[in-house]
C-alpha cells in the first residue's frame, strides 16, 4: 500500500468554501425532491373527519358512491400495480457532506451528488409514467405525488335495484373477503346516500365494521401511498 505521506495533493488556486456552500445546497435540493417524489401520503384537500372514529388493525377496501350507485375503488390489478412500483423504485442514497471536507474529496462528493440526482430523475419518470386503468377508473400518479382515480365516462356502477340482488357485484366481492382482516370504507359523494345506506347495511349484515367519508361532488378523488383517512366508525 502507498503510503499516504508520500501523496502529493496539489491545492487549488481558490478557495472552496464556495463549492462546498453550492454542493450542500444541491443536495438539499435533492433531498426535497426526492421526498416530493416518494409517494408520501397527500390527499387534495382536508380529510373531513367523520364521528366516533375507532382504532383497527383490519385493511380497508374503498368504494365511490356517486350518482346513487356503488364504483369499486380497490381493484385488485390496481392494487398490484401499485405495490409494483413501489417495490421497484430505485433507492436513491443521499450523500451524507462530511464536516471539514479535505480539499481532495470535492470531486468524490460531486460525483456522488450527479449519481443521486440521477437515480431520483429516474424514480420520477417511473412515477410519471405509472398508469392503470381498472375498467372504472383511469388510475395515475399526480404532480404532487397523490395517486388521481379518474372515473371513465360511460362506465356504470351497481344501482340501487341492482345492489344486494342475486347478481351483485358488490356482494360477490364482499364475500371473497374476510371480515377479521378487512373493513370496508365508502367515499360518498352528496348525490349518493341512498345507496350509501344499503350498501353499508349489506356490509353489516356480512360482518364487516365499515367507516365513510364524504367528498364534494367537484373534488378529486386522490389517494396518497399510504391510504386515504378513513377509519371505522
């Protein structure tokens, strides 16, 4: 091995205190946009909390209640997709600035801080790129890292006639369900409380513990990574 003594290192001819100054605020740079970009949860607006809220540890399973009939939110492909680019994001390590950097490692940090910008400009494209369409919704991934379910026009939902009969989609996948893991939520927007009512009936009458939130008939329906807020009632 050489032996460090021996190492000449020539000294640039300016200061660098500059440089460095630059190089921690690109990594700061970096370190936000890579929070902005992994799938934190964000919602589009304030959670409106609804009453006598309690603690589970079952998993929700989400349904739309617009225009008085029931959308399935928690499609089982979407839900695959989801949890595969999630586990196939790359992980992106920040570089971590040593006090008193010696001058012979500013360019060591520099290429560090290029590697790391260009692992998270890769984990964005991915993230932009992702699209799912669930035969109801049209399933992206929003500018502020919220997860955007987009109803397709002309698609219907189960009616109120159709609801709890021998055909029932929403029953069939309630039965493949199991009421000591899951739970089931309902976003209900103000057109759809009749139907609301059944359906959360059904649930009861199947076991299920079922939690609601309302959503204005304008607002987007976004989920963050970790789930929309909506707990057991």
């Amino acid at each position: 091995m050489r032996s460090r003594g021996n190492r000449r290192i020539e000294k640039p001819s300016q200061n660098l205190d500059s440089f460095l100054d630059i190089l921690t605020n690109t990594v700061g740079v970096l370190m936000f946009i890579g929070l902005f970009v992994s799938l934190l949860a964000v919602e589009s607006g304030p959670t409106i909390r609804t009453p006598l809220r309690k603690e589970t540890n079952k998993s929700p399973k989400f349904f739309e209640l617009r225009n008085n009939q029931v959308f399935l939110i928690s499609a089982p492909v979407v839900e695959e997709k989801i949890n595969e680019l999630t586990a196939s994001l790359p992980s992106c390590e920040r570089p971590e600035i040593e006090p008193n950097v010696p001058e012979y490692m500013y360019e060591y940090y520099l290429r560090k801080a290029e590697e790391y910008q260009l692992c998270m400009s890769s984990r964005l494209e991915r993230i932009k790129s992702f699209y799912v369409d669930s035969g109801e919704y049209v399933v992206t991934i929003g500018g502020n890292g919220g997860i955007v379910f987009q109803p397709k026009e002309g698609v219907k939902g189960e009616t109120l006639r159709e609801l709890g009969g021998k055909n029932s989609e929403f029953v069939d996948f309630l039965k493949q369900l199991n009421p000591r893991e899951n739970y089931i939520a309902f976003i209900v927007r103000p057109d759809s409380f009749q139907v609301f009512r059944k359906a959360r009936q059904i649930a009861w009458n199947l076991g299920f513990d079922v939690g609601w939130e309302p959503l204005g008939d304008d607002s987007i329906l976004v989920f963050g990574s970790g789930g929309r807020e909506v707990g057991v009632q």
